[in-house]
C-alpha cells in the first residue's frame, strides 16, 4: 500500500503519521480487529509530558507517501556525439 496512516485524536486534535505497514502487522500479532471502522478504539492519545490529552479512540485516515520525483537520464554532451559518431565510422 503506498499511504501512511494519519491517527488524529478526535478530542484535542493531535495528530501523527505512521507507517501502514507498521500498524498492520501489530494489529496482527496481538490478533486485534483491523477493521478500519474498529481500528480507531485502539489508539490513545498519549504524548510525551503534557502532549497528549488521554483520550480514546481516533480518526484514521490515509495519507500519500511522498515520492521523490523521478529524475531523466543525463543528456549526452557535444563531446559524446562527436565521439560516438567518431566510432561509428
């Protein structure tokens, strides 16, 4: 799946993105209900100090990952056409 998985705290509104990867397979190793609709009740908002409120329960949603933009072949300068032609001959 190419998005991450933004959990926004429905009290306070902190939010944070996770790996889906990540999130899936630990919903799989403790056996909960991935369900999208029964993911959310799994997830507190806890933070470091006075960050998170405490509150339970979440809006999930899907995020992008950002993708570095595909970059083109370099261009062959004037002295590697010279050469190639040179080459050829």
């Amino acid at each position: 799946m190419d998005a991450n998985l933004k959990v926004t705290c429905r009290v306070c509104g902190r939010t944070g993105v996770f790996p889906t990867r990540d999130i899936v397979a630990y919903f799989r190793a403790r056996s909960w209900n991935s369900a999208w609709t029964a993911a959310g009740e799994r997830f507190r908002c806890d933070g470091i100090g006075a960050e998170g409120c405490g509150a339970r329960g979440a809006h999930l949603s899907l995020v992008p990952i950002a993708r570095a933009p595909a970059m083109e072949p370099p261009r062959p300068t004037a002295r590697d056409l010279r050469a190639e032609a040179d080459r050829r001959r």
